[in-house]
C-alpha cells in the first residue's frame, strides 16, 4: 500500500463498528482499490439499474434542475468512480449551479481519467475565469488546444478554446496599455 493511501485511510471516518482497528481499515482500502472495484460491487445494482439512474439526472440536468442532477451524479461517481459520463454531469451540474472550485474537483478527477481529452481542461479553464483565475485559466485553454488539435470530433471545442485564449490575450493586452 502506498504511504498516500495509508494516509488517506487513516482520515477517513467510517461509521463506527464497521472496522475492528485501523490495519482491517487499511487492508480493506489496499484490496479494494488493488483489485479495480467499485462500490457497485458491493450492491445489487446491475449496469442496468445504473443506467436508470444516469436517465434521471440526464433528464434533471436538461430541465435546469442542476442541484437535482448534480445529487444523482454524485452518487452514481461514488458508486462507480470509472465511469467517465458520471463524472461529466457532475462538473457540467456544478458549473451550471455556479459552484465552480465543485465543477474544477469534478473536471480534475476527468483530466486524472484521460489525459488527452480536452474536454475537462476547456470546461475547467471556464470555471477558472468565473473565479477570477485567468492565469490558470490559459494553461487550462493552452491544454486543450494541444490535445484538441487535429482531432475532428473536437473542433467546435478547438475553436471555442482558440477564441476563449484570444479574448484573454487581448483584456490584458488592452489593460497592459491602459496601466502605461
């Protein structure tokens, strides 16, 4: 077991009673992330039951209940941190609900997902500018031109990226010239 997950568990409170001591503690984290599993496995939820679930927060998502939809996602990420399309209505919920540092925690665990998609970083780099992090919020852009490039499934999102950069190169240009 790594020392980061060793320190993780030793943070996490589970409810009382349902380990003896802190080593079943850990060595039921060390096997449950070594063997791949999700919390569904521990259920009866079937993939299909799954998908139930992700209808209803699609469907809460489109009809602007974002605090809805975001409750449903969260879930269906806890029980099953792998599936990529949970933790994309997640961060779009948050971002929708203007809890962007929620939609930037989300949009991270995507990034962690695939490095090369774009997706996180331009949605990611929005919710930097909403905060005011605009430094952040190019190298954000920058990534997801590079992993954009090229790629013709992404280049609306390029486009929008490459767009999103020149509006901010052109505020601090203007400022720049203001402040001499």
């Amino acid at each position: 077991m790594s020392q980061e997950t060793a320190e993780s568990a030793q943070e996490t409170s589970f409810p009382d009673g349902l380990f003896s001591n802190k080593e079943e503690t850990l060595d039921f984290l060390n096997k449950f992330s070594a063997n791949g599993r999700t919390f569904r496995d521990f259920t009866e939820l079937t993939p299909e039951s799954m998908e139930v679930f992700y209808m209803v927060a699609f469907d809460h998502y489109n009809a602007g209940k974002y605090e809805d939809a975001a409750n449903v996602f969260r879930l269906l990420c806890t029980l099953d941190h792998f599936e990529i399309k949970y933790w994309k209505g997640l961060a779009a919920s948050r971002e929708n609900m203007k809890d962007y540092d929620g939609a930037l925690q989300a949009y991270g665990y995507l990034t962690l997902m695939d490095v090369h998609d774009p997706y996180p970083s331009f949605h990611g780099a929005k919710c930097l500018l909403a905060l005011g992090r605009t430094a952040d919020a190019e190298s954000g852009l920058l990534a997801a031109i590079f992993n954009s490039q090229g790629k013709e499934q992404f280049a609306d999102l390029h486009q929008q990226a490459v767009d999103l950069l020149e509006v901010i190169e052109k505020g601090k240009k203007s400022i720049n010239e203001t402040a001499e």
